[in-house]
C-alpha cells in the first residue's frame, strides 16, 4: 500500500511515499475532560514507515503523465503497487497500453535507503463519541492529484501551475484527456484538478460556448461550477 506523510498544510512541510506496517503491540492511553468528566482508556498504535520513490526521478514525474489512460494506469498502481508483475530484475513496473497503440512505462518504485527512510508515526483508534480527538498522521487512497499536489510540490507539466488550460489550443494533449473543445475559454486542467471535473467543466462551458460574451453573472449554474472547482482547488492547496 502507498501511503502519505501528511504533517500539516504548510509550504515547508515534505511528503513522500511510505509503506506502513503497523507494530503489534498497542499503547494505552488515559485522555480526560470527556463530558462526564471521567477518563476514557484509548488506543494508540505505533505504524513503521519506510520510504519510497521512483527510480530515475530526474527523466520522469506524475505531473508529467500525457493522458488519461496513463493517468488511470498511475492511480490503479498507487492503489496497489504489488498487484503489478515484477520484472526480470524482481523491480516492479508497470505499461498502460492507449488505443493508438502507445505505451506509457513507469519507472520502478524503490525502497530508498538510509536511517532517514525509516521512522515512527502513531495512529490514533477512539470511539465516535471521541473521534475529534485523533488527528491522522497518515493518508491513504493517494491518488494523482494528492501526489501532484503534495509529493511534487503542484508541478504540472500540462497547464504550468496555472490549473487551467485553453481547450483548443493545447491540440493533441486536450484530445488525450477528452476534453478538446473551443478556444478562448480556461478549462480546469485535467491532469491536476481530475479528470471527471474537467469533463464536467467543458461540458458546462460547450453549452454557453456561442453566448459566452452575453453571459448571465448570475447564472445559478456558472455560481455553482465555480464553487465546485475553487473547493477542488482548496482542498489540493491551490490558489484560485
């Protein structure tokens, strides 16, 4: 499983890929001030990290991946990196094959070594009485976006950071994400805000394409897509 180091939304802060194992033994804990003023015994257990990343980083990234098929590939691994065949070398890797008869090939995913690549994070289990009390130190279900956004610091190789592209001026890169259209419009990009929102999003402007000049401000629908994609964008740190 590959998991996030998540200590706190600060530019600061590093994030990388870790496999946990959790440590059998777990650590009781006595935490006060419940509302009937008593103490209530919870558990905390104590989760081993060790540390991975894709070998020859420097020639490859996620925010590099050139179409939804490759983007699919990359988050069905990160969903399960042991599910994919080893190669001769024992080294995990993985080919999405695209309908024109491309492929796209991920670099192989190494422990890394050193006494900075393993390290302790404690897990937090209480009742939902008490479920405010524990703060996660891990995330799991990392997908694309998580890894763009966290991992490499928001590098997109698609849209330049900007989280948005021109639909029609992109060409072959839009059409690879389904969603090439007019130009003169900002279109969220595929690649670091998703995909689904994307399609969503060029959906919504192909329907006001022609009277785009003559748009209603207060559109209930314009006022709700754009709520939808500043939440996106806020829940991956983005400025928008």
């Amino acid at each position: 499983m590959v998991l996030k180091h998540l200590q706190a939304h600060r530019p600061n802060d590093k994030y990388c890929y870790v496999r946990a194992t959790p440590v059998p033994l777990p650590l009781p804990l006595l935490i006060p001030n419940q509302p009937d003023g008593s103490k209530q015994e919870h558990t905390r257990r104590l989760v081993r990290c060790v540390r991975y990343d894709f070998a020859k980083k420097r020639y490859w990234a996620p925010g590099d991946i050139r179409s939804d098929i490759e983007a699919d590939a990359f988050g069905s691994f990160l969903a399960n990196p042991d599910s994919f065949p080893l190669n001769k070398k024992g080294k995990a890797s993985i080919r999405a094959h695209s309908e024109d008869g491309g492929s796209f090939d991920l670099p192989r995913f190494e422990k890394l070594s050193g006494p900075e690549s393993v390290f302790y994070i404690s897990l937090g289990c209480t009742p939902l009485a008490a479920s405010n009390l524990v703060i996660p130190s891990l995330m799991v279900d990392v997908d694309l976006l998580d890894v763009i956004s966290y991992i490499e610091r928001g590098r997109c190789g698609m849209c330049g950071g900007t989280r948005t592209i021109c639909p029609g001026c992109t060409g072959g890169p839009a059409s690879k994400f389904r969603v090439f259209m007019g130009c003169g419009v900002d279109l969220v990009c595929p690649l670091c805000m998703g995909q689904e929102l994307a399609e969503d999003h060029k959906d919504f402007l192909q329907v006001r394409y022609d009277d785009m000049d003559d748009a209603d401000e207060s559109d209930p629908e314009a006022e709700a897509m754009e709520e939808r994609i500043r939440e996106r964008a806020n829940q991956l740190d983005y400025d928008w």
